[in-house]
C-alpha cells in the first residue's frame, strides 16, 4: 500500500471512532454488560467473549490488552497503520463473509435472578472450611449479610453484589465440588458496577480479584476488618471498584490485592492507571507471598500452595535495559547507526544508540548522567499490559518509529523545543526497540529444567489492617 500522509487531525479522528457502532457496521455480534458492551467471536478453538468495549476504547480481558480504536484494528483484524486509519475514517470498508445486520431494535436486556436458596449451608461451609481454610466467623458473617449462600440446584458457593440500597444487582457461583472440575461463572444479567464486598468507616479499600481470595486474607488478617473496606472484582475488571469508590465518598486509599501472577502483574499497572484517569492517585500494591491469598492460607495451614508466577516479559525487559551500556552519541553518524542496527536486527545496539541520541538532545553536557536517567526511566514506566501485540506487530510499530526518527533526524538546525521532540521520539525508539528484542528472546527455545520444590513454609507477615 502506498504511504499516505495523515494529518495528526486525522489520526485523532481516527482513533475516537466509536468501536460500537463500528463493529455492527461490520457485522460482528456484541451484547451489553452494564455500560459496556462485549464482542463475542469465534474462531478454531470456540467461543470467545473477554474483550469488552466503551466508545473507542477496548480492553482484551483475557490477554491483558488494550487501547483504542486504531490499536484495536490492527491487533483484531491484522491490519497495518495505515489500512486501519482508513477503514476507521471510512475511506474504504472491507466487507465481511456475511451481511451486516440491520440497525434495529435495542439489545434484549436479561433479567437478572438470584439462584434459588438452598434450606442450609452444610456444603458451603464445608468446602469453604476444610478445603480452602477459611474462618468459620468470616463465612458467617457475610452469610448473615445474604451476600453468601448455598444454592439448592446445584449446591455451588452464591456470593451476591448489592447496591447502595442493599438491593442484589450481581452474582457469581463457584462450584464447591471436591472431585472433577471445579468452575466459576457469573450469573446472567448481572450489573459488573456491583460485586461481592463489604464497606466499612476507614478511608481504604481492599482489591481483590475473587471472593475466596478477599476471604482468604480476611482470615489471615482478622483485627479491625470490618473497619476496613474490600471488594472483589471477579477477575479483573474495573467497574465494581470505580462504582464503589464513586458510592462512598470516604474511600480515597485503593490496596490492589490482586495475584502474584502474570495476569495480577498485569493487572497493577492497568489499574493504577484506570483509577488515576479517575482521580484515585493513592494506589498501593500489596503482593501475596504465594500466587494468591488462599495459596498463602493453604500454606500457613501445612499444605503446599502454589508458587507465585514472574511475569517473564516484564523481568526480561528489565534485564535487557539494566544491560544497555553508554555509546557516546555521534550526532553525524545516528542515522546510519540506526539504520544499519536496524536493518541488521540488533536491537540491542539499536536501542544504545537511540538512547545516547536522547540523552544528547536533551543535555549534551551531561550526556552519559542523562543517559543514566533515561534507562532508569525506561525501567520505571515499562508496563507489560501495554507490551502485548504479537511480534509481527512491535516489527511494524518498530519500522514506523525508526521512519519517523529518519525523518526528524534530517533537520540541520533545531530550536530547543525541537531538540526535546527529537529527544523523545529517539527515547520512545529505544523502548520498542528492547520491546522487540524481548520478544524475540522469549520466543527462543530453552532447555527444560527442573525447579526445586517450594517448602510451603508459613508465610512472611504482609500487612496487618491498621
């Protein structure tokens, strides 16, 4: 396709198309959850539904990405910038296999029911206590909340969210089955600004990613809980904490309690970011010893838990800036140093250069000192749930940073404000390129080694509710 120069107007247009209406433009199914809508697909391995949509912005649940509409195009449908631009402002539609829907009637809304109660709780109580090693007193207080009960159909584990009113608005089960697959699922028409929680006086909030999770650290750390506020969000999701937060105005302090995993690593940086667009800025993590609160109540309970998981691309990324090593900047040589690293696929020498480049244009005079700063700010601002386009994409994004740095690179005089320009586009090269580089390190094959056993010892003492 040939290089078409978009206006930066363009581009904006562009990406604040409202992915909503544009996708049933293009045929493709989605249903209301709450205030937002999920796109529900298909493909060789079946059905799926973890992306959900607001306006032009778009979240991949299960993969941990997301963005808005022009990012949304090129990681769904594989298609460059360019074409993406141009289907978002409607200078081209590729039509689908299918034809589109007529614009019709408003989505059926599903009421939504509670599960039918069952007369007693005994297998609730009993999963809940000898499996999972949860406080007798803990279950029942939320039972005597009615936000706990037993189902009578399938006798699963209920925990409902209520609204300010005291009214149910959501529900989840989780199967307290001990033999075959256990499962959790959230009950059709439920409202995600709701979620299983209790609200206490204090000014903090406790975030957790499951029910059995927040009861877990509840047990672990009794004193003073119910001062406290906690909410689970039923894997990652946002709503229920941005509604909490916006229903009671006492709450200023967010503890992310999310797992020591990939996902909850992931998670951290997505939240933080969400709630400071929101104007929560006291955000803390507070990290599990094991992969989650129940593994580490499993372990203080002599059962060996589940070991925390290291999110490998985030430890990789950290590693290979910590190795990038100072190359005095050549002002009259960056172009063909770029170029040729470039080409060459040397990433690694491709993001020194950029990043001596950036230190010179922003203080010549303290080029190695400034250098420092920038690869420690690399480290700090890395956030894998923004690194997670497949390879072939971070190639592309890579290959347009390079052009545009080219380009600017051309100019034989700059004005201060020029220099910084040049100093960021050269810094935001430097990031891709160890993006691309860690991409293709975790693609390598490794040897299979054999880890030694974790020892399930009790846990080190996180925080106490204060």
């Amino acid at each position: 396709m040939p290089y078409i120069p978009f206006t930066d107007e363009q581009k904006i247009l562009a990406n604040s198309v409202d992915l909503e209406e544009f996708l049933r433009m293009r045929g493709e199914k989605l249903e209301r959850v709450g205030r937002e809508h999920k796109l529900i697909y298909y493909d060789s391995s079946g059905k799926h539904d973890s992306i959900t949509l607001r306006g032009s912005t778009w979240f991949d649940h299960k993969n941990q990405v997301g963005g808005g509409a022009i990012k949304f195009m090129q990681e769904f449908y594989g298609m460059d910038f360019q074409t993406a631009v141009q289907e978002l402002l409607g200078q081209r539609v590729t039509p689908l296999s299918h034809s589109p829907p007529k614009v019709s009637a408003k989505e059926e809304k599903k009421e939504f029911r509670l599960p039918e109660t069952n007369t007693n709780m005994h297998r609730v109580y009993a999963y809940l206590i000898k499996q999972r090693f949860i406080s007798p007193d803990i279950i029942s207080h939320f039972a005597k909340q009615h936000t706990l009960y037993e189902d009578k159909e399938h006798h699963n584990a209920v925990f409902v969210g209520i609204d300010e009113n005291g009214v149910p608005r959501q529900a989840s089960k989780r199967s307290t089955n001990s033999y075959g697959n256990s499962f959790r699922i959230t009950c059709q028409g439920s409202d995600t600004r709701y979620s299983f929680a209790h609200f206490g006086e204090s000014k903090r909030l406790y975030v957790f990613e499951a029910p059995i999770d927040m009861m877990s650290f509840l047990t672990l750390y009794p004193k003073d809980w119910q001062k406290h506020s906690c909410i689970a969000m039923n894997g990652v999701y946002e709503n229920a904490v941005l509604a909490a937060l916006k229903n009671h105005s006492n709450l200023s302090e967010v503890i992310l309690c999310v797992d020591n995993d990939e996902g909850g690593i992931e998670a951290v940086d997505r939240l933080k970011d969400i709630l400071s667009e929101n104007g929560y800025t006291d955000v803390k993590r507070l990290a599990p010893k094991f992969k989650d609160w129940n593994e580490v109540l499993k372990a203080k309970n002599g059962v060996k838990a589940l070991p925390a998981v290291p999110h490998k691309r985030k430890e990789e990324y950290l590693k290979e800036v910590s190795e990038l090593g100072y190359l005095k900047c050549r002002p009259d040589k960056l172009t063909s140093q770029i170029y040729a690293t470039f080409k060459n696929g040397q990433y690694k020498y491709l993001a020194e250069y950029a990043l001596a480049g950036s230190a010179f244009f922003i203080d010549k005079s303290c080029e190695k000192d400034m250098f420092a700063k920038l690869r420690a700010k690399l480290k700090a601002e890395y956030k894998p749930y923004t690194d997670k386009g497949k390879i072939t994409a971070k190639q592309r994004n890579l290959q347009e940073c390079v052009t545009a740095v080219m380009k600017d690179l051309r100019q034989t005089a700059r004005t201060r404000e020029q220099c910084i320009n040049t100093a960021k586009l050269l810094y935001q090269l430097a990031d891709r390129a160890v993006s691309l580089a860690v991409e293709e390190t975790l693609s390598e094959p490794v040897a299979e080694h054999i880890e030694s056993e974790d020892s399930g010892s009790d846990p080190e003492p996180c925080m106490e509710f204060v």
